[in-house]
C-alpha cells in the first residue's frame, strides 16, 4: 500500500498508527516531496503534515523549492490540526521573501483561530516571521504584549517560550 492510501486509512487518531507510516516511509528517496504533496490533498493532509513536523523535528531536510511549496499551502489547509502542524514546522524552516505576505496572512488569520493550540502556535509563527523581517518585530512585541494580557494560560505560556528564545 503506498503513503497515499496509508493516510486515507489511518483514523486521524492514533499515534501509535501514524508513527508507524513515518518509521516506514521516511527512508523513501522521495518522502518530503510526497508528504509536500499529500499535505495538498484535503483527505492525507492532517497525517502528511503531521509527517512534516515529526520529519523536521528529526533533522529532515527541505530543498528551497520544497520550503516554497510547504507555505503555498498556508491558504489550502482545511483542518486546524493541519494549520498547527504548519505552524510548529516554521521554527524549521526559512521563509522564503516570496512567501512572506503568505505567511504574514497564514500567522495573523491563525492569531484569531477558535482553537488554542493553533492560537498558541501563531504566536511562534510571528516570531519566525519578525525574525526573518525585521519590520515585523514592534508588531509581533504588541501581540505578545495583548496576548499575555488577553489570552488563557496554556496560550501565555507558549507565548513566555517564544520570549525566552530571545525575542
């Protein structure tokens, strides 16, 4: 069975199922391509961009081209978890100056997301963003500032984390 049909089956649960596909994909020649690719598809991209993140978390490596195609896909991600995959991969991944207004859309759009993950993560994709442009930087400082004041405890908290990096 190949990747594709390996994440249609799999429940969108199970991380044990899901790990499973990684341990045995990710030595392909082709893995980030196609897991680029899949995370297109509404019906893989929960699981290939859950791939994603855990591929970039083990020292994967994404040719430029690649990091390009990965945030074209800010505007076609359907399902929150996706949105926060993508967001935990931006610690990851350069971004691309062609891809800036992208993103700056993708990271503000998700500051206001009903789900906290994904609005605790926003936070960290500003930070990527005002680290690569610096013009960024008052605004993103104003967010955090509103979002230590405004936002539940489990979002401060990764909001102090992207502080204490440096910010």
């Amino acid at each position: 069975m190949n990747l594709e049909d390996r994440l249609r089956r799999w429940d969108g649960k199970s991380a044990d199922d899901i790990e499973a596909i990684y341990q045995s994909e990710r030595a392909n020649n082709n893995f980030s391509r196609e897991i680029i690719r899949l995370a297109a598809l509404d019906a893989t991209q929960k699981g290939a961009t859950w791939l994603l993140k855990h591929y970039l978390e083990h020292a994967g490596q994404i040719e430029a081209d690649g990091i390009t195609e990965i945030y074209r896909l800010c505007p076609l991600l359907t399902h929150w978890q996706s949105k926060l995959h993508l967001l935990q991969c931006m610690a990851y991944l350069p971004i691309p100056p062609t891809e800036k207004a992208t993103v700056e859309k993708f990271v503000r759009d998700s500051l206001t997301h009903e789900v906290k993950f994904v609005r605790a993560w926003s936070y960290s994709g500003f930070y990527e963003l005002a680290r690569r442009f610096p013009e960024y930087q008052d605004e993103a400082r104003a967010f955090f500032r509103m979002g230590l004041r405004d936002e539940p405890a489990s979002v401060r908290a990764r909001i102090r984390k992207v502080i204490q990096a440096g910010f």
